[in-house]
C-alpha cells in the first residue's frame, strides 16, 4: 500500500451542476463573515480586550484570506479537476497528506459549527424568553452536572435542522442563506 500514490492529473468529466451566480456568491460571502460567531464570543472578545488592535488583526486576517485565496485560484487554474484542499493535496503531494488536511478541515468544521450552533441556540432560548417559555435546566445548558444541566438541547435541535436543511439540496440552502444575510 502505497500512502503517498497521487490522483492522475487527467480531466474527468463532472456530472455536477453549477448553481451559484454572482447574487447567491456574495450572499455566501457575507453570510460567512458576519456570521453568528461574530456576535457572540469574538464581538465579546474584541469588545472587552482588544480595543484598537481588532483593526489590526482584521488587517492582518485580510492579508490571510486574500493569499489564501490567490493559492486556490493558482492551484484550480493548474489542476484540471474540481475539488478542494483534499483532491489538491491528493493529486499533488499524494493520498496521505490529503487524509491528513480532510481530517483538519473536518476539525475546523466542527469548531466552527459548534460555536455558531451555540450562539443561535442562546439568541433562540433569549427570544423564547420574550414569550415566557424557558427550558428545564437540564436540558439549558453544557454538561455541569454541578450545575444540572446535562445538554444544551437548542443547538443540537438546530444542528439536526441545518443538516435536514443541507440534505434537501443545494438551492434551499441558498435561498435560506440569503434570506438570513437580509435579516441580519
């Protein structure tokens, strides 16, 4: 078995359609930077620590983005698949080292979705407070059984949402994108 065998470099033809136009592209643009996580633990963070320096790092983050971005364009115009950092890694340094980037981006998938999914579970529990409904403890909360609470259920009946939402194809999940980048 050799963990380093490499993709072939030969076009395949995808059976895939193109989806995204300019309007759901900056929709997904926007809908990913301000985000929920922006509101909740970074805003706090930037708000209560960093004062002046949050222009910097939102310079410096720029920068990232921007090379990050100049990276992918060089490296689709030179592979003539479509694919992400996994079939990138995999046609160029080999099976191995592309295992090792899927695992981190699933990783860094997962971080992300958590804190997201706990910021909306907060803004949801605040908004059924308006109406008076709260939830038992047990089910309010990360696991502290000190404090009883066991589960936070609202961010995982929203995980369960977003992925039902997922599987029912790529243009709901557009259209819901944008309608939640015009609220916010």
């Amino acid at each position: 078995m050799d963990i380093f065998r490499k993709a072939p470099m030969t076009q395949k033809r995808s059976f895939l359609q193109r989806r995204l136009g300019l309007a759901e592209l900056i929709f997904l643009g926007v809908g990913s930077i301000v985000g929920t996580g922006i509101f909740t633990i970074t805003g706090v963070g930037a708000a209560q620590y960093a004062g002046p320096a949050i222009t910097i790092s939102i310079l410096i983050a720029a920068l990232c983005v921007t090379i990050s971005a100049l990276f992918f364009a060089e490296f689709s115009s030179r592979l003539p698949h479509s694919g992400g950092v996994y079939r990138y890694l995999y046609t160029v340094f080999g099976e191995y080292p592309a295992w090792i980037a899927g695992w981190f981006m699933i990783i860094e998938f997962a971080g992300a979705i958590s804190t997201a999914a706990s910021g909306w579970g907060e803004y949801l529990k605040a908004f059924l407070k308006t109406f008076g409904i709260s939830l038992p403890t047990a089910l309010s909360g990360p696991f502290n059984p000190k404090n009883g609470t066991y589960i936070d259920i609202v961010p995982v009946i929203l995980l369960f949402f977003v992925t039902a939402l997922v599987l029912l194809g790529v243009q709901t999940v557009l259209r819901f994108n944008s309608i939640l980048v015009i609220f916010k």
